[in-house]
C-alpha cells in the first residue's frame, strides 16, 4: 500500500520540479525579449531571442505599448499533455528611443 503512494509522490515531485524550470526558462525568455526590444532591434530580433531561450513549442508575443515593450512567453508544462497546465512568464523594458530625452 505505501509503494504506489511513494510511487506517486516521487512522480508528482519530478513532475512539479520540471514544471519549475520550465517556469524559470519563460521567466529568463521574457526577460531576453524585452531587452532586446528595448535596444530598438527589430521585432523579429527580439521574439528570436525569445524563443533561444524559452522551452521548445513556447508562444512569444512582443507589443509596444507606449514607452515600453512588453514580452510574453506562453508554453505548456512539461509531463504527459502539460497535465493541463499553461506557464505564463511577462516583461517589460522602457524603449531606449525614450531614455534621456527631456532637460533634468
């Protein structure tokens, strides 16, 4: 009786602990995204670097909304169908083309 628990436990445990890194490479994608949205290179540019650094079959979206750049980063966790769980990592930089252009 206490084998498939454990069992269980361990599955869930590699299951979750996977979920988390596969959380952190979104995180770090959006991250990279909007940096390189922010020194003003194309968009393409920046949803490839994007995507390098996102989990494999991840979605990127790369919006300007007024003086920043907001990235996103959506793929599903790792496991048997992402077991229905959608990671979802957010970013945003200030547009370069916007830094220092007013008198202090």
């Amino acid at each position: 009786m206490v084998l498939p628990v454990l069992a269980l436990f361990t599955v869930t445990l590699l299951w979750a602990l996977a979920a988390a890194a596969a959380q952190i490479r979104c995180v770090d994608a959006a991250r990279a995204g909007a940096r390189a949205a922010a020194r003003s290179e194309p968009v393409a540019s920046a949803e490839a670097a994007a995507r390098a650094a996102a989990p494999g079959g991840a979605r990127v979206s790369v919006v300007r909304e007024g003086e920043l750049w907001r990235v996103t980063v959506e793929a599903a966790a790792p496991g048997p169908r992402g077991m229905g769980v959608t990671l979802r990592a957010d970013a945003a930089a200030l547009a370069e083309d916007t830094v220092g252009g007013g008198t202090p």
